[in-house]
C-alpha cells in the first residue's frame, strides 16, 4: 500500500503529526467540507453535551484522530475527555494534544470496558468494523453511569444510486475493504441489538437520503480514483472533484437540512437507564 492509501484509508499519521499534533486541527475542518456524517453527528453531540451540568466524563469509542472530542475540550474545560481506540498511534495523539482534561486509553470494546464510569459517549463509524458487535455494545453499556447516554452512528441499508459508482467501490480498494467492514445493518437490526444491550433509544436521526447518497457517490468515486487508480484516472478524478465538488456540497446541504424517514445512515441516542449484571 503506498503512503497516500495508508494515510487516506488507514490511520497512519505522518510523522510531522506526532511533532505538531494540532495540525489534525485542519483536517478536523477539511472533514466538514467531505464528511456529511459529521454535520449530522456534531448537530446532536454538540446539543447533548451542552444539556449536561458540568463537570461530566465523556468517552470516544474508537477516537482516531478524535475530531469530534477534542475541539470541544475547551469549550467544556471543567469536563473530562477520554478518547479510547485499540489503535496505539491514535491514543497516544489524545496524550500528545497536551490538554489538560483529554487523555487517550487504550481499549478494545470487545474484550474491555472502561474502568471509570462515563456520563456521556458516543461511537462513530465503528462497529460495522467488530467481529462481535453485540459484545462491543454490550461493553459500552457498562462502562455508563445509569441515565448515562450513548452517541451511535452506524451505516445502514447500504444502496447504491448509481452504477459506476457501485463498480469503482466492488473493483478498486477503498476504504471499506482495506479496513475489512464485517456488515452493513439494517434499521431493526442495529435497534435490536442496542436493545438487547439493555439501551433505549430516545432519538432516531437519518442520514443520506436520496440526496446524500448522490454526493457521496459523486465525492468517493473522485477519491477512491485518486488514491487507488493508475495515473490516468487520478488525473481525470482529480479535475472531476474539482468540477463536481460544488454540486457536492449542494447535495450536501439538501441532504441535511431536509426531512427523511430513511437513509444509508443511523444516528441513534442511547440511554442507559438500568444497571445489567
């Protein structure tokens, strides 16, 4: 795997990054103008953590390069941040940040919980990737205070709009197959599974209805092209991207401001309101 696949589709920080970690700063941004998750999740995590009285205890569940915890330490300095991923590099960047209330943990949510009890979580992109999802789930539970809550994003459905881009992720690599996703879920499916972990679920919220979707076939057609084609079709993905990216952003914004009952994307608010032993 060259370098630039490694870095796009791997967590595998340049080396410049552990010297000056709060360049990740930039790519917390880029991530805003490329990831239509992150308006959905960032909405509603924002909102959570802001109803809760301070001083509380927050944990990432598979933290990476923890954009959505630690622009937000500052913000909540009285509280504490504690990213958790089993990726050694990413958890020694929590430490490498120096701020005082964020710390990285090592953590493998299905063999461990976290030893404190956090107040508030969230789990972003993960656990399509677990063997045993339903022992992660079970461990995040634990690892809550009673009444604690649980920010959960997972794909869902996953249909594809457009035949090309349906090829370009079956033949070239991308990030799905490099990082072995086990299973897209259904809606009942990942419902039934929280449930059975001992959470209810307060909020459904969907993402990429008809309109995310487009843009993001558009938008990953472009980039999987540029990381994984020969260099031919990374010159001809590099101008389409440039062409494409402001009808992108278009669907985007349709996508996120618009009233769905549906998607290939679930972000679910979990509360635990009872102790499981």
């Amino acid at each position: 795997m060259t370098k630039l696949k490694s870095v796009t589709l791997q967590y595998q920080y340049p080396s410049f990054i552990r010297k000056f970690p709060a360049l990740l700063k930039w790519v917390y941004g880029l991530n805003y103008l490329t990831q239509l998750r992150k308006w959905y999740v960032m909405r509603e995590w924002k909102s959570v953590l802001s109803s809760m009285p301070s001083p509380f205890t927050v944990v990432d569940f598979g933290c990476g390069e923890g954009q959505y915890i630690v622009p937000l330490t500052q913000q909540f300095a009285s509280s504490t941040f504690i990213g958790a991923d089993y990726h050694q590099p990413s958890v020694e960047l929590m430490d490498l940040f120096s701020i005082p209330n964020l710390s990285g943990r090592i953590l493998n949510l299905e063999s461990d919980q976290l030893k404190e009890e956090a107040d508030l979580a969230l789990c972003i992109g993960v656990l399509q990737y677990i063997d045993n999802d339903q022992l992660a789930l079970d461990n995040m539970f634990k690892s809550l205070r009673k009444n604690g809550q649980l920010l959960l994003y997972v794909p869902i459905n996953g249909q594809f709009l457009t035949t090309i881009y349906k090829s370009i992720f079956e033949r070239f690599e991308q990030y799905e197959s490099v990082n072995n996703r086990k299973r897209v879920y259904t809606e009942k499916e990942i419902i039934a599974k929280c449930e059975n972990s001992g959470f209810i679920i307060t909020q459904k919220v969907y993402t990429y209805g008809t309109a995310g979707k487009l843009s993001h076939e558009l938008l990953n057609s472009c980039i999987t092209l540029i990381v994984s084609g020969n260099y031919l079709l990374k010159i001809i993905a590099g101008i389409c991207l440039v062409l494409f990216y402001p009808l992108v952003l278009l669907l985007m914004m349709v996508d996120y401001f618009s009233n769905k009952s549906d998607g290939n994307g679930l972000l679910l608010i979990l509360e635990k309101t009872k102790i499981i032993y």
